[in-house]
C-alpha cells in the first residue's frame, strides 16, 4: 500500500516521503479501514515540524489522525457484518505510529464510527478533530441554550462547526471573531448573529456594545495566548471560558479580573476526552450528520502525493476551511 511517513521532524517537503509499505493485517479487537479520504488538522503539522519536540515517539510516523473509508477487514472479536461499513476516523494516530495518511489503517474498532448514509467521506474526514472538538467546546457544562456566545475565529475549520452548533444548541446570541471580510461573509453563512473583525474593530468594546455591557456569557476560545485578557474583559460574571488552542505553550491570565467574575476556565484537548465525554460527542456529531443540518467548508482537496503541500496550507492558514487528502483518482 501507498503510505506517507517520515522519520525527523521538519519542514513537509523535506520529511514527508511517499512509500510503499505492506497492508496492514488487524488483530483481536481491531478494524482495518480502507481509507478514502485524509483529514489533515494544524496538530498533525505541528508534531511533523516539531513545534513541540523534535523527539519522535516512534521511528517512523505515518500522520494524521482524522479520516474516513470502509471496513474491509475485522479482526477476531470483531462483528463480521461490519466489514464494508462506511466509517470515519479519530484518534488515528494519538499514541500510534499509523495514521490515515495511506490506503490502509488498522485501529481498534471503537475508532472507527459508521459514516451515516449519504454524508461525502471528505465531510467524514473532517469529525475526528474539527468537528468532535467543535461539539465537545460547545456542549460542555450545560451547554449554551439561552447563553451568549462567542466563538474565537469563526470561520476556522472548528469555529466554522462551533458556530453552527450553538446555533442548533439553542443560544440566545452568536459572536464570532475573524480576520477578514471573506472570513466574516463564512462566519455568517454559519449563522453568526453578529461578526466582529478584530484587525478593524475593538473587540472589547463592540462585545460590549452587543451584550449591553453585561458581558457574553460563554467565549470558545482557539488561541488562548494572545486572547487571555480580552477574553477575561468580555466575559460576564460567572461565564465559561472553554480552550481548546494556544499559539503558544504558555498565557498570561489576569487573576483579578477571573477572581472578581468568578470565572470558569475550562481547558480539553479533543484528543484526550474522558470515554463518556468523546461518546456523547460521537454521538451528537452523527445525529447532525444524518440529520443534514451542517454546513460543511473544505477549502481543498488534494490527492494524496500532495501531502506536503497540505501541510502547507495547514501551516500557513491560508486555506479557509478543512484540507483533506485523497486516496482515489
């Protein structure tokens, strides 16, 4: 089988390399997905640049967490009618050394979720990451019914499903920050209620100005370094703060103004979620999907000898939207 991998960190072009490797055979337990489709998330770059460390926890990576396919094999232990279900894929390559990058994945068969009839494998390539950390950010501690909310960069590939999904929740209010006008015409074709573009415009104060001074009441929030402060200004009393990014490895968070809020910091990682925590969120993202409510935005679709130009556009942020890798012609 075809498979991209590399063995150093660093630049896409110079450590991605195509190879081709032996199928995969799957074991007790597990479920082998021919992969149509390769979701390719800002995580995924960053481990292969070595942003965080330039250690490898395995010889050879294959990437990429995020994917969608069919079963075509089962291991023992595995119910046979589940080969040839359209499935999608999380968690591929958290704690393993093969992702979805490759015509073949063996993982444990929980990781692979039935793709509800009708929904593009691309679309399926995107729920691992954007989507089940979009649900989780919206849906945690009570969720957003009745509350304002706002979403930090809500036209990204989660803030473009967070915003369509506190919309569904039932919020009372949707704020959603970008960077541009395109961003913001996204941002509103996801439902917004209104669009703040924080290079043009005080955010603190039209936040403030939307919500009559009172504060929103939830911020999901993508980058926590370089927002902290902001966030804890327009935050209401006793309101949510949910991260689920930082640019950087540490923020500066002002205790007075949290303590004085009573302010809740709620940090998750999508990959890391508590079993009953990723099975509600499993669950919620497929009821939307077979319920055709989501609007879905994949900037680009390139085939799978173009990884490193995936890799790319991932880590410049220059694609609007989800970038997926195809297997197929």
């Amino acid at each position: 089988m075809r498979a991209i991998s590399y063995t150093r960190t660093g630049p896409a072009a110079e450590v991605l390399a195509l190879e081709e490797r032996p199928v995969p055979e799957p074991a007790e337990g597990q479920v082998r997905v021919a992969i149509s489709h390769s979701g390719v998330n800002p995580s995924d770059v960053k481990t292969r640049a070595g942003a965080r460390t330039t250690a490898l926890p395995f010889p050879r990576i294959v990437p990429h967490s995020d994917g969608a396919g069919v079963i075509d094999a089962v291991g023992p232990g595995v119910d046979p009618q589940r080969a040839g279900q359209p499935v999608w894929v999380w968690n591929a390559a958290w704690g393993r050394p093969d992702g979805t990058a490759a015509d073949y994945v063996v993982l444990p068969q929980a990781q692979a979720v039935p793709l509800p009839a009708g929904v593009d494998p691309a679309v399926g390539a995107c729920m691992g990451i954007p989507g089940l950390t979009a649900y989780h950010a919206v849906h945690v501690n009570g969720g957003v019914a009745g509350r304002s909310v706002l979403v930090a960069g809500g036209a990204g590939a989660v803030g473009y499903y967070a915003v369509q999904m506190a919309r569904i929740d039932g919020a009372r209010t949707v704020i959603a920050t970008v960077s541009s006008a395109e961003k913001a015409a996204i941002a509103r074709e996801a439902g917004a209620d209104h669009v703040i573009n924080y290079r043009e415009e005080d955010v603190v104060a039209r936040v403030a100005e939307i919500t009559a001074d009172q504060g929103v009441e939830r911020i999901i929030e993508v980058e926590l370094s370089g927002n902290a402060r902001q966030d804890l200004e327009m935050i209401a009393p006793d309101g949510q703060i949910v991260v689920y990014g930082s640019d950087r490895p540490a923020a500066e968070v002002a205790f007075m103004l949290a303590i004085l809020r009573n302010v809740c910091l709620q940090f998750f990682i999508v990959y890391n979620l508590s079993a009953d925590a990723r099975n509600r969120a499993i669950s919620g993202v497929n009821r939307l999907l077979e319920a055709g409510v989501l609007r879905h935005r994949i900037a680009e679709q390139l085939p799978l000898e173009q990884c490193a130009e995936a890799h790319r556009l991932v880590e410049e942020r220059t694609a609007i939207g989800n970038v997926v890798l195809y297997m197929g012609a």
